[in-house]
C-alpha cells in the first residue's frame, strides 16, 4: 500500500464540508475562495484550487503566447540576448538585421 496521507471531515447539513487545514494548504486556499471538483477515469473525485483568469488577461495564457514565453526564457538563459543603450540603437540593429536579408518574425 502507497504512503498516501488521509484526512477526515464530516459531511454536514446543505451537503457542506471543512476541508481539514493540511488539504487547504496544500490546495493554497482561503476563505472565499473557488474550488472545481471533477472526477478522473477511475470516479476519483479531484479538487482543485479555480484559478480564475480575468478576461482581458486571457491571452498571456493561450499555449502559443507560453511556448513564446518558455523560448524567451530560454534565450535569457543562454545569453542570447542584446543590451541597448536606447531605443535608436535597437531599432539600428533591427534595421542592419532586415538588410542583411535575416527574417525578423
């Protein structure tokens, strides 16, 4: 048998519980906030902590604009970065790129 932890709680009226404090820290929850429940393949119930993302964020978390993200991490990581001492100097770069024929996407 697995080392799995359990926690009791009771099942009161309204159909409310109390999540046992150790599952609240683990979920990094509070009061107020929004929990999903949904069930896996074997009827296991999952509880999540709903991480609600306000609409005119969403885009910043569309799997295209996180794979940019993880690239652009990458090249800082790498070093494959430039340093400019102001916006003429980048702009002049990107101009000397552009001619020399290199694509700029």
């Amino acid at each position: 048998m697995d080392s799995a932890e359990f926690y009791k709680t009771r099942l009161r009226a309204k159909g409310q519980v109390t999540l046992p404090s150790e599952v609240r820290e683990l979920l990094s929850v509070n009061e107020g906030d929004d929990l999903v429940f949904r069930t896996n393949e074997e009827g296991q119930v999952i509880i999540e902590r709903a991480r609600i993302i306000p609409p005119d964020q969403a885009w910043f978390w569309t799997e295209r604009w996180q794979r940019m993200e993880r690239e652009a991490q990458a090249d800082i990581e790498a070093g494959r970065v430039s340093h400019y001492a102001n916006v003429d100097e980048a702009i002049f770069d990107l101009e000397t790129l552009d001619n020399a024929g290199d694509r700029i996407d």
